[in-house]
C-alpha cells in the first residue's frame, strides 16, 4: 500500500471512531413534565369518550374493554360472520 492510501484509512478510521462521541444527552430535562397521575382521572373533554366519566376508575376499565374488543379481530369477524 502507498503511504497516500495508508493515511486516507487511517483518517477515514478516526473519523469513523469519532462519530459516535456526538451523542446528544437523553435524560429529562426540566421542559418535560412527567405525571404520576394516573390514567382515569381524566383529560381534555374533547378526547373524552361516550360513557366514560372522568376520575371513575370502574366506568374508564370498560372504556377501555370496550376499546379493545373493538380490536379484537376474532371478536369482530365471529360478528361479522352470517349465521347458519
């Protein structure tokens, strides 16, 4: 190899080596806001469901039932499916 060919490897490596040392900082700074409330005592009323009433622990655990029988596909198809 050429002293040319041996020193663009070299320099190619230590940029290589380098790049990983640009890793930006991924801890919470103080512009996030963590919440430890918890999920059914409620939100903005506008995403509010039917039949869901804000801070009752019982009506928001159906809500969310109800959602995911919703995305049950078996559910849905056995639904779906004409009776015979």
């Amino acid at each position: 190899m050429s002293a040319r060919l041996r020193l663009i490897v070299a320099a190619a490596a230590a940029l290589s080596a380098l790049a990983g040392c640009g890793e930006r900082s991924q801890e919470l700074g103080a512009k996030h806001v963590k919440s430890d409330t918890p999920a059914y005592t409620g939100g903005q009323a506008a995403y509010s469901a039917a039949g869901w009433n804000a801070g009752e622990r019982a009506s928001w655990e159906q809500q969310i039932r109800t959602r995911g029988q919703g995305q049950n596909e078996y559910s849905r198809s056995a639904a779906a499916a004409p009776q015979q």
